[in-house]
C-alpha cells in the first residue's frame, strides 16, 4: 500500500476508536439536522516529497487538477468570486457557501487579495531564504466582521529553507477526513512545488498539522467502505507504485503568476473505483 493510504486507513482507525462525538455541531445536513463529527485532536503527518512521497489516496479517486484549480484560485488569483472558480477551473463545490452574490465573502482569496500576502511571502523567501518568519495566514478576525459562507480551515502555511530545499508545514484548523483530507494534503503539495520553483529551491518535506480530524455520522458507511478496499488490496499481496506529482511548467517561465493547472501531472495513480458519494454539511 501507498504511505497515504496507509496513514488514510490508520487515521479512520484511530477516530472510530478513540474519536469523540461533538455537542451541538454548527453544520446541518440539507434536512435541517445537525451534522455532528466524530474527531480525534492533534494529528500529524510527514511526507518527503524530495522521495517521492506524495499524499494522495488510492482507496477512492481524488480530482486533482481540480483541487490544484481550487488552490490557484485561493493564491493565484486571490478571489471568492463562485462564477471565476465554475469557469476557469470547472470546480462547483463552494457553491453552498454562497452569501447571496456568488462569492463565498470575506475569506480564503478575498484576505490573499487584500493584503497582498503572496507577494510578501515569495518578496520574503527570496530576500532572507533563511528567515523564520516566512507564514501566510488567512485567519484575519477582522475580515469576519463581515459576511463571509465558511472559517478557513487550512489557515496557515509556514515555509523553511534547508539548503537547497524549503520545507513546508500546513496548519489545519479542522479536516473532514474522507471528503476534503487528502485533497487538501495533495493541494497544498503542489501549492509547495509552486513556491519552490519560483524561489528556486527543490521541494522538501510537507508537514501538516491536524488540530481537529473528523468523520462525519452519515460518513461512517464510507469509512467502512474505505477500509474494506485497504484491507482487500492488503490481502490481495499486489504491490502499488507510489503516485507522483510531476510539476514541469510548459511555459518555461518559473514565476509564480504563470503556473497552471495544467503544468502538473500525477504519474502512477489508479485509484480504486467506484467513487463514494458524500453528503455535504453546510
């Protein structure tokens, strides 16, 4: 097995074990009833992507050019505008967080776009490569004075240079573990590969920081469901070839602003079908 799906499979494991069900959830499914979460706190995983390592699952397929889209979205174009990630990156599952004027408010690309943040973390990363204090941080208060559809969940990325590669840690205020898990870990692996082309370094290690990791109760059946395939390809003794994410931008240009969704391929990844379906709480 890959070392995702084997970290996917040890952390169901560990929330149906030892997880904790929450009291008076803010989500509601679609009927109006509370979305309550079964979560475990504090979880860390570690990927070398020098090795390649890379976290992305084969226990269900994950759409990952348009999880990259969603991310260039985020930090490229630095929007909430619902209309721009439809018909640019064909991504449609914000669309629940829309206030009222297809925009998902004042969070996520709205605060990048507000206070420049990308250009002060490449400006930062090129003029002291050593500095400690290379972080982006979407968590603004002020920013949730006004209408916004949802808290950022990946709220910080913090880079570390290491000789000739820079190490990149994502915080994660919360992770719905089977739907957005591993698309948020694989995304933000390529967001790392980003910076690092255009401050010239090789990428290095990803770590990513789970405060709270969550199954939701009409999710259990999927966990299960996720489990029986990792047990089945387990037992069959089949070895599975890592995925790789290979960046090779085609325009040649190793700027920030020019990379598309379309530079990166994942090499080696066949995932297990048929897709698991998933009711979103909003």
């Amino acid at each position: 097995m890959t070392k995702a799906d084997d970290l996917m499979y040890e952390s169901i494991k560990n929330i149906k074990e030892h997880g904790h069900m929450d009291e008076n959830p803010r989500p509601r499914w679609h009927d109006g009833t509370p979305a309550h979460t079964l979560s475990v706190n504090g979880v860390i995983h570690r990927y070398d992507i020098s090795k390649n390592e890379f976290p992305i699952t084969t226990l269900r397929p994950i759409y990952f050019k348009k999880a990259i889209g969603e991310l260039l979205w985020i930090y490229q174009d630095a929007s909430n505008d619902l209309k721009l990630l439809a018909e640019k990156y064909n991504v449609t599952w914000w669309d629940d967080w829309n206030i009222g004027d297809n925009s998902i408010g004042r969070c996520y690309g709205h605060t990048v776009g507000r206070w420049d943040l990308m250009h002060k973390l490449l400006d930062g990363i090129t003029k002291d490569p050593y500095g400690r204090r290379h972080i982006l941080n979407l968590y603004q208060y002020d920013e949730f004075e006004g209408p916004h559809g949802l808290k950022p969940c990946c709220y910080q990325t913090q880079f570390l240079v290491r000789g000739e590669y820079i190490d990149m840690i994502l915080y994660q205020r919360s992770s719905d573990w089977l739907t957005a898990g591993n698309i948020n870990q694989m995304q933000y692996v390529a967001f790392m590969m980003m910076v690092a082309k255009h401050c010239g370094y090789k990428p290095g290690e990803f770590i990513h920081i789970i405060a709270n990791q969550q199954i939701y109760d009409r999710h259990m059946e999927q966990a299960d469901e996720i489990c029986r395939r990792y047990e089945s390809q387990k037992e069959s003794g089949i070895e599975i070839p890592e995925p790789i994410l290979v960046f090779n931008p085609k325009s040649g240009k190793n700027d920030f602003w020019s990379f598309t969704v379309d530079d990166f391929e994942i090499k080696n990844y066949n995932p297990i079908k048929p897709q698991l379906k998933f009711e979103v709480a909003v």
